[in-house]
C-alpha cells in the first residue's frame, strides 16, 4: 500500500498563500500615486466641516498617508511637494 503525504503539499500551498500576501506589502509604494491621494484628502480636510466625522476621517488619512511620503523623503509645503529629510 503506497503512504500518502499530504502535509508537505498543504503546507507549500500555504506558503505560496503567504507569499502572495506578504509580496505586495514589500513592494515600493507608488509616490505619485500617494502624492494625489494626499492632494485629494488634503481637500476633503481643508473644505469640510471641523466636526463633521468624515472630515475628520479625511485629516487623519492626509496625516497616514504624509507619514508614508516621509519615509520617500516627500513632504507637502505650501502649495507642493517637495524633498525633505
């Protein structure tokens, strides 16, 4: 009677599960990409209400995604963006 091992194929299947998970969360963000959404929660900040939950979603969503700009060396001043440390 031949043994059958189903363990070693199971557990392949979950790291390839794994794999595919973790893969785009090391992958480089897109700055371009979190520069407009900053821009777009930057706008939903600025122009709603200051008690209004959504605005305030907005503010700390700008704030979320300007800590990730950070880490590209990317900050907003003024009017655009611009290199910082």
């Amino acid at each position: 009677m031949k043994k059958v091992t189903t363990m070693p194929k199971v557990l392949a299947a979950a790291t390839a599960l794994l794999l595919f998970t973790v893969a785009p969360a090391l992958a480089k963000p897109n700055k371009a990409a979190l520069e407009k959404t900053y821009l777009d929660l930057n706008e939903q900040c600025r122009g709603g209400s200051g008690d209004d939950p959504d605005t305030i979603k907005a503010c700390d969503q700008r704030e979320a995604v300007a800590a990730q700009l950070k880490q590209l060396h990317t900050c907003f001043a003024g009017d655009r963006f611009k290199r910082c440390n």
